[in-house]
C-alpha cells in the first residue's frame, strides 16, 4: 500500500484535510500516518527518516503533502525520498498579487487560538452538556439553536459538534412520548420556536442503534420506532419545522445542512 | 474587506480548511462566506449571484475557494466575478502520474460517512459523555486514553473532541483535593495507568475561568488553583505522567498533542 504523510509544525489538520481530500478521489487504499508539531531541526530530521524507512519498506516513493512555511524545516522534508506536494507554494503568489498584500509567512497555526474562538467553544460545549437530553429546558434563552427529534436520531453529536467546530450553542430536546401522542410542542418550546431544528432518521436505522442499547426492548422495536418517527414527522411538517433526515450523513454533513438552512452566525471559520 | 467564498457540493469543510490556510498568512481581515451542499444547476447559479453581489458591494473580486469536480457546477462557479482558487485541479494529475492510478471523480464526499467511521464516533461520544468528570470510574477497561487533570484544565472538551474528530474513545477524571493531598493516584487509575494523559493549565488562566463558573469561590481563589497545580504537576513527575499545558493551546492542538505522544490509534482520517 502506498504510503502518505500529513506533516507540519502545528496539528497537520490542514495537511490532512488537503491531503485526504486529494487522495479520496482514487479508487485505491493508502497507509495514513501524521506527524504533528514538526517545530525544530532535529524533529524533521527524524520525520525524514520516517519517511524514508515507509518508502523504504514497501518499495514506493511516499506522498508527502505538508505546510511548511520555515525555510529550513521545509528543506529537510524536501529532500526526503517521497514526493512532496505543498498545497501552500501553488496559490500564496497568486493571492498577494490579486490583494496587494505580502503574505507573512508565520509559524504555522492555522489550527490554534486566536479571535477568542476558544472560549466561544468552550462556552458552547459546557451550554451543550447542561442542556443535553433535556435536561434544562428553562435555559433555552441563550440557545443559538435547539435540536428536536425522538431518542437517538443523532441530536447529542449534533450539538457537540456545533459546539466544538463552530461554537454555535446547541440544546437538544428528545420528544416524550406524550409529546408525540398529543402531536403539539410542549409550552416551553413554543416559546421559542424559531431555533427549533428536526432530526429524523430511518426506522431500521433507528430500530439497530436503539438495539445496540437496549436489546429486545420496546423502545426498540419495529412498531415504536416506526410510530416514533411517524408522529415525529408529522409534527414537523404541521409546526412547519425544518429539519433533516440524518440516516446518510456525517455529523458533518449534518450540521453544515443545519448551518446553511438556518444561516446561524458561527463563532469560528 | 475583500470578500472570500468557501463553495462544496458537500459541507465545503475542504474548502473551508483551503482557503483559510491560506488566507491567514495574509495580515489583513476577510468577509467569510461558506456555501455548502451546491448540488444541483439552480443552486449554482444562485451562489454565483451571491459571489457577483459580493463583488458588486465591495467593489473588489471576491476570493472563491472550491473544490467541485463536476463539469457543469464548475463552469457555472467558474463564470462568476471572482476570482478562482482551485486545489484539487494542480494536484490531481500529478498524483495520478505518480501512482498510476486514474483519479475518478465523483460528488464530493471527504466529509460523508465511510469505513464505518461514523459508528466509532457516535460510540466514543456516547463513551466520553458516560465516563465524563470521573462519573464512571468501573468503566475505564473500555478507555483508549484517560485525561486527567483539576477541575476546569480542559478534560471535557479534549474527550469530546478526540471522540468526534478521530473516534478514540476518552474518559475524563478530575483530581480531587484528596487524591492531590495524598500526592497518590486512586487505586482505579493505577490498574490503566499506561492510559493516564495529564492535563495542566496556568494558575491566572485556571482562575479566570473558575471565576465565570463561581465567582469569588475559594474553588476559584489563587491560594487553591495553585496549590491544586503544584500538587497535580508533582504528582504527574512523581508516576512518569505525560502532560500538556492547555492554556495557549486550542483544543485542536491539545489533541493532536495528545494523538502525537501516546500514538493512539484513531479510526478516522
């Protein structure tokens, strides 16, 4: 299997995402490996050799894709034995001419602190943990959005992620089952109407997640997650509610939907 | 402020990442705007309205990261006022002249669901949020990696992230005061003691945030949160546990911190 590298002197999340991006595109597996926090001479000497020994083991140049920005880190890398493809180099000249302004090639960190970002997202994810599950439902004042839908049809991930990627705080409310029989928004919801999103999902689907939780049980049986869902979606579409099935998707697909439906204001990019 | 655009048919996370790697090398400011999921001709052309109106507004040639594959979609985005930043397109050939192996493009999907990931991550969540703040200490045979740290050094965040970015499944334990007294770890740390990961943060930044938790609290006093830290950091040397000072870092880098030095193994690229 041919080998591939994600290096750079931060996280090499770019470098992975550049990398994997390119790679998904070929009908064929390759050996992943990363090397974060390439930050002194003596660490990419030794990413060098690592390099050189997978290339050297399956007989394969490497494809190594980095973000270098530091002149020597980089020449060290460069002269490894793999194939280098630095996605930076092809597109940094082509925007200082189209902006005027010289790029100010910094140690790499892209992926690091700054604009206050963190502690939006560390407020975001303690709001989404205390208001999980339905736990505080006398707190949705402060919510950016309030994810809906019957029990384990991906609400909980959801707001995580929204929480951790975009510091959007999320609650998560699962409908009872007397929210369902009545077919109506509990008062408390009501109240806030325009953050309510809707998850729904397939009943098989649902029917093995629920079983991998609680075997043989009612609550995951044909009949209650079919009707579960079945109820749910009414309410949906008689409160006019959005919402998305989450069957098929990522949790990233999944909130970059709730994203461009609601055009709520993220805290990141 | 020039205007830059983050297009996808999928979550335009790829472009997102691109473009932003990029642009932050550059010493000046950016509107971001993302549109995602621009699968069909009519949503084409309605992002390219959105780009020309941008560049109308401002007066200046929006920057337009994408990563689109399909011909029609293409040119459509193509055609726009912007100007065109396209990574795949300089790094596609030369990949398939390397490996020989034609690239087969198809709907953009690096961010969708495959190779089971989706399962892994949905389960180390559900893991992280059961064994989250010591709730569940008879539970940690399951644990790839447990955190441990003093109150508010960052645990919960760092398990949830490691949960849904690379499926590794984290649980978190907060040092109590007699645990820290004893300078001893509790008898059901010691069994898994290969799986400890300490957490430590600046005694200025810790109480900054115990603040906004409990204002004016002795949890929040200086006397406490550096007595908590000197014990936690000596009891780190004391049983050889690797640790990280979270405070200058973001959550992103204190987990590939974490993946770097213990290299666990993670179930998504």
């Amino acid at each position: 299997m041919r080998p591939a590298f994600y290096i750079s002197d931060g996280t090499a999340i770019t470098s992975e995402v550049f990398g994997h991006a390119l790679l998904s595109l070929f009908p064929t597996e390759f050996e992943h490996h990363t090397i974060s926090f390439v930050e002194t001479i003596e660490k990419a000497l030794e990413a060098k050799d690592k390099i050189n020994a997978a290339c050297k083991r399956t007989g394969q140049p490497a494809l190594v894709f980095h973000t270098f920005v530091n002149h020597e880190i980089r020449e060290i890398i460069d002269s490894c034995d793999g194939v280098i493809y630095n996605f930076l180099e092809h597109f940094v000249s082509p925007i200082e001419k189209e902006i005027g302004i010289a790029a100010k090639p910094k140690a790499h960190r892209t992926h690091s602190i700054h604009e206050n970002s963190y502690d939006y997202r560390i407020d975001a994810v303690n709001y989404a943990l205390a208001n999980d599950d339905g736990s505080n439902i006398s707190n949705y004042e402060d919510a950016d959005i309030i994810l809906v839908g019957v029990s384990r049809s991906g609400k909980t991930p959801s707001s995580l992620y929204l929480a951790l990627q975009y510091g959007v705080k999320a609650a998560n409310y699962p409908f009872t089952e007397e929210d369902l029989e009545d077919l109506r928004l509990p008062e408390f919801l009501k109240a806030h109407k325009k953050k309510i999103f809707g998850l729904t999902i397939d009943a098989d689907r649902l029917m093995e997640i629920r079983d991998n939780r609680m075997a043989n049980s009612r609550y995951s049986s044909a009949r209650q997650c079919r009707m579960e869902l079945r109820e749910v979606e009414k309410l949906y579409k008689k409160e006019k509610i959005p919402f998305v099935n989450t069957t098929k998707f990522s949790v990233e697909e999944i909130t970059a939907k709730i994203l461009a439906e609601t055009g709520l204001q993220r805290y990141k990019y």
